[in-house]
C-alpha cells in the first residue's frame, strides 16, 4: 500500500486522467486510465491477496471521486503492454458496476470453472523435453532444470507449461484449449519460478504470442549452438584495444559458434588472448610510440609460438584503433586460414548475410596514376568519409601525392558481410600493392581509413615483406580539433615487414600543420 500510494502521489495525482475502467477475465485484473478523448493514459495491473485489499487499493486510487467504471471482459485481455489489446478488451467488456464493493462482490462470486485439462501424453512430454536440451526456455533463463545451483544435488527441476492452457478456464485458455492440450508447440519446459510467472503472478504480460516467440527463439538458438558439434574445432584468438577510453567485450559462446558456422568450423575451447588492454591509458604520441609497436611485435611472437594446428582455421576477434587493426593484419599474415570476424554496431560479432555479394570492393583512380610516383595515398572509406581524414587526404595531394580509393559495394558497417568478402578485399589489396610496386615502383602508401575492424585486419593481411612501406594515420583528439597523423610505419625487412612508429618529427609537423590550418580548410 506504501508502494501504491508513492505511485499515486508521482504518477496519478497529475491531472492527466478523467475516469477509468476496472477490466477483469478470469486471470487479470488491470486499471485503464483514460484521458477527455478517451484515449489509453496507462495501464495498471494490481497483484494484492485477498478482494479486501483490492478495493481499498481501488478507494485510494479513486481519492473519493467516483471515476472508476468496473467493467468485465469475456474474452482474454491478453498483454497489458499492448493498448491495442486493452482497447479490445474495453470495446468487448460486458458488464458495469456502480460501486467497487459491487464490482468485488460480483467478481469474488463469479464461477471460475476448472482450469486444469487433461494430462501431457508420456511421448509428447518426451518430445519437448528432449526440445529443451534440459534447460529452461524463458527468454533470458536458460536455467539448467537437471541440478539444483545452490546444492548441486542433480533430478528432475522442470515444469511442462502450457502455452494456451489445456482447459478454456486456465491462462490464456480458449476454444482451442483442448485442441491443445497435447501439441508439442504449444508446451513449454520451464524452471519453476517462470512457470509461476507465466500461470500465476503475470499472466497478462505473456500471452500466447510472446511465449510461442520464445519457444521458437529457444530452439533456433540450441540449433545454431549444437549444429557446429559437427564441425572441426579450430582455436580461437581474442585481440582488443580500447575505443577512445571505452573498453570492449570480446564474443559471447553463442557469437562464437554462429561466427565459425559459415566455415564449418566450431571452438575448440577457451579464446587465446593476444592482447587486452583495459582503458585508462591515453593514446596519444607516447603510446603510438612506444606501446604500439610493442603490443603489435608482442602480438607476431606470441602468434608464431603457437602451434601450426592452433593457428589453422582460426577464428580472430579482433577491434580497436583501425591503424592497430591494419598493423596487426600485417604482422599475422596471409600465410593461415584465419577467419575475421566483423563486430558490428548493435547485433554484436557475426556476419550479416548467407551468401556473399559478388565484387563486394572494387578500385578507383589507379589507371589515373602518373608515371614513376614515389608516393600513393590509398584510402579505404568504406563505412564514412570523415572531414579530418579527407583534410589529411587533401593535404597530401597538395604535396603531389595522387590517391587511390578502395570502394565497396554496400556502404556502411555492412560494408563487409560474408566471411568469402573478406577474402575478396584481401585479394584486392594484395593486387593493388603488386601493381604499385612493379608497374609505378612506388616506395611508400600511405593509409587512410574509414572501415569495419575486420575490412582493416583483412586490408593488412595483404601488406607482404616485398611491398613498398606503408604509412598508417589515425585520429589524433586536441580538445575540440581532431585531425589525422602518421603514427605506424610497416617497411619491409628480410622475411617479414617491421612495425616501426612514424618518425616524431613527421609527427610533430601534422601537428603543426593541422593546430595552425582549419581543417575545414
């Protein structure tokens, strides 16, 4: 009542309202409030003991002003978070009131039926169990019905819920109640406390919609997770650097499997972890400096330790600043199957679509180029083209430098979609650099970026030992101004390409350059 009372002095006591109705079946008891228009304000749903409490809490909502309508709905109100429904409900109520103690007094009498049908079949029990792998199918559960948690004393935990109940008289029962009673779909295996929640304390909230979703959601996901059994087990590697001072988490097991899925692959255990830096450390020219390359070199020999079976077929996560993205693409290589894994923005780590688009990248402006260059910008812009890293592009063709863009066809996170558009990128980039080198022998590119972290790691794979050295730029943050700078150079060394930083004094004149030069400029 203290809670009730808190609600009316926040919530109710706003002159937003000018009556209501009381609606009941034979499972809910909800408040409308209406507005002059009539129109849905809110809906209120009260779980007290006993029909005493009910009616007081109705007098003290009501503040001794009679705007309360008691109204009774034959049919299923069904759930309290859809006005379209309560409006339903509302336009099919049948019977009015003039007083609560009324009301109550013909609800509290009202024949109830027997809500209970006949019993689950042993094989279609059997079937649904088998279903639910053992484990609770509520959204967000998952509880493990075959162990108690708190003993670890191991039996039977699990309910067999009805969706549409076995009786017309149950939760969410109706004319087809019976029908039913013994359909596997319409049986659910439940721990205990969301079988009460469904069937005794919130019934209104799950109506035979929601919880067929969560069913059918419950069995895709044991589908996705249970198919790759079939697959070969391929280690794992987690690499992660903060985004600006925010940290990231690496895939759920769930992410796992369905991001292997497409290469028929499964993990084969715990992820190896490359590298993990937490935040708090800036990323400002100390660390471009001297952290970078070392986590990249660091990254190389742990990489190599490894043994060829571990690194054959793997999975990579991997997401931080892009240029630590490229660089680490180019110390890991081509010479493995390592299949990146995109994250995107909003739906986690995976890969969006089935099949692959055909020609996903593509090149501009490298038949333009000027005979015998030395220098070539290349930028991938495949999600934006953000105005500090086209000032930096500007700024360098003023130098004489001509540029090189890498296209795709789906712009936007989406950009890359399809483990086999990795490879096409891949492809692409190893190509191009091929070209640079024999037909124009260039000597130095230099990267600029707007892309996923798998389309970086993909583009650095394709940086070998005999390509001309690559210059990386990432986003540099003084205050209110962002602009671009130089920060790794990748140059070719014996076998391998080495990861150098970009020399403090090229630094320092970006730096110079962009602190006196609008970058709108």
């Amino acid at each position: 009542m203290e809670e009730l009372d808190s609600y009316i002095r926040a919530q109710v006591a706003a002159e937003d309202w000018c009556h209501a109705a009381l609606l009941t079946d034979r499972n809910n008891l909800l408040i409308v409030l209406r507005g002059e228009d009539n129109s849905i304000i809110q809906v209120l749903r009260f779980t007290l003991p006993n029909k005493t409490q009910i009616v007081d809490a109705l007098k003290r909502l009501n503040k001794g002003v009679n705007k309360l309508t008691c109204c009774y709905a034959d049919n299923d109100i069904g759930n309290i978070n859809s006005a379209e429904s309560v409006a339903s409900a509302l336009a099919t109520a049948t019977t009015s009131h003039k007083t609560l103690a009324q009301a109550y007094e013909y609800f509290d009498h009202k024949p109830k039926g027997k809500g209970r049908g006949p019993a689950i079949k042993a094989d279609v029990a059997r079937d649904v169990v088998f279903d639910s792998h053992g484990y609770c199918m509520f959204e967000g559960c998952g509880e493990n019905l075959g162990v108690d948690s708190l003993t670890a004393v191991k039996g039977n935990f699990r309910y067999l819920a009805h969706i549409v109940a076995s009786s017309p008289n149950g939760p969410r029962g109706n004319e087809q109640s019976t029908e039913l009673s013994n359909s596997p779909s319409n049986i659910m295996v439940l721990c205990d406390k969301h079988h009460r929640l469904i069937d005794k304390i919130a019934v209104a909230e799950y109506d035979k919609h929601l919880l067929t979703r969560m069913k059918t959601d419950f069995g895709m996901r044991c589908q996705s997770l249970l198919e790759p059994l079939a697959y070969h087990p391929v280690s794992t590697y987690l690499a992660l650097w903060p985004i600006g001072n925010n940290a990231v988490d690496g895939p759920s097991p769930h992410e796992y499997a369905v991001s292997l899925k497409p290469a028929q692959c499964r993990p084969s255990g715990a992820p190896l972890t490359l590298i993990n830096h937490v935040p708090g450390l800036a990323q400002d020219d100390s660390w471009w400096s001297n952290v970078a390359p070392h986590d990249l070199t660091h990254i190389r020999a742990k990489f190599s330790g490894h043994s060829e079976r571990d690194r054959l077929r793997a999975g990579l996560y991997a997401i931080g600043p892009s240029a630590m993205l490229i660089g680490l693409g180019a110390v890991l290589g081509n010479k493995n199957n390592l299949n990146v894994v995109p994250r995107y923005r909003g739906s986690g780590w995976g890969w969006l679509r089935s099949e692959p688009l055909e020609k996903a990248f593509s090149i501009k402006g490298a038949d333009q180029l000027p005979p015998q260059i030395q220098e070539v910008v290349v930028s991938l812009f495949l999600t934006d083209i953000p105005r500090e890293t086209l000032a930096v592009q500007t700024h360098l063709e003023n130098q004489g430098i001509p540029s090189i863009q890498i296209v795709s066809k789906q712009r936007g996170n989406a950009c890359l979609g399809h483990p086999q558009e990795g490879a096409q990128l891949r492809e692409l980039v190893l190509n191009l650099l091929h070209h640079l080198r024999n037909k124009f022998n260039v000597n130095r590119i230099h990267v600029l970026h707007c892309a996923p972290n798998a389309a970086c790691v993909e583009f650095g794979r394709a940086i070998e030992h005999y390509h001309p050295a690559v210059r990386l730029y990432d986003h540099h943050h003084d205050g209110k101004l962002k602009y671009m700078v130089p920060r790794l150079d990748l140059e070719p060394s014996g076998n391998e390409v080495q990861i150098n930083p970009t020399p403090s004094k090229t630094v320092q004149q970006f730096h110079t350059y962009f602190q006196t030069t609008s970058v709108e400029e």
